[in-house]
C-alpha cells in the first residue's frame, strides 16, 4: 500500500488552466476582477499573464501588444498595479496570422479601479 490517497474523478476540468475566450464573454458589461499578474514566456518573448475571477470562474488571459498599450493609456503605471482592478471585453474579429483565419478574440474595452494620483506598484 501506498501513502497516498486516492480520490473518485469525475472530469478533466479541475486539471486544465482556464482561459478566458470570447465565448466566455456575454457582454461588455461583464467584468473580471485582476487577482494576480505573472510574467509568461514564450520562446523569446514574454507576455503578462494574467489571473482573473468573473461571475461563473477563474481564467487565465495573456496580454497582447494591443490590451497592453490600452492599459498604459488608461494610466495603469506598472503591471502590478492592475491588481484588483475590473476588466470588461469586447469581442473583435482578427486575423489569426498562423492560419490566416479570421477568428473571434478579446479587447480591454473598460478598465475600473485605477488609482492616476499615486504610485501603486514598483
């Protein structure tokens, strides 16, 4: 015998990161509260990871170029900052440049919570 315990599985789910798509997304008016913020990389880049908590689960969402550029103008200083802030999509067709498909993705259309007058991160 062994000392590990053993437990009934009933679904892969609990063993899959989450990702936010844009199925997930109902309307802009859904928000998703930032509850941690990683560095991800990829290959030779890096990317924000970022953790999420809406309504119905928790998701995984990585920032591209664009997200990334909307929130330095929305005046989130530091990646840390965006900690506890609430997020709200809108959902745009793009080019997939690997297949060169059009598919559905997400865009940062509100960003709620962030603090202009003070230094909240590093």
């Amino acid at each position: 015998m062994t000392d590990c315990e053993t437990k009934n599985v009933g679904s892969w789910d609990k063993y899959l990161d989450k990702w936010l798509t844009a199925e997930d997304v109902e309307s802009v008016t859904d928000y998703y509260t930032v509850t941690k913020v990683e560095e991800a990389e990829y290959k030779d880049k890096k990317k924000i990871r970022l953790t999420l908590r809406g309504d119905k689960d928790t998701y995984l969402y990585d920032l591209n170029i664009v997200n990334t550029k909307f929130l330095r103008k929305e005046k989130v200083k530091h990646p840390a900052d965006i900690v506890d802030l609430k997020l709200a999509f809108r959902k745009v067709t793009v080019t997939n440049p690997s297949t060169q498909q059009e598919v559905e993705a997400l865009r940062i259309d509100k960003v709620v919570g962030v603090v202009t007058d003070e230094k909240v991160g590093n």
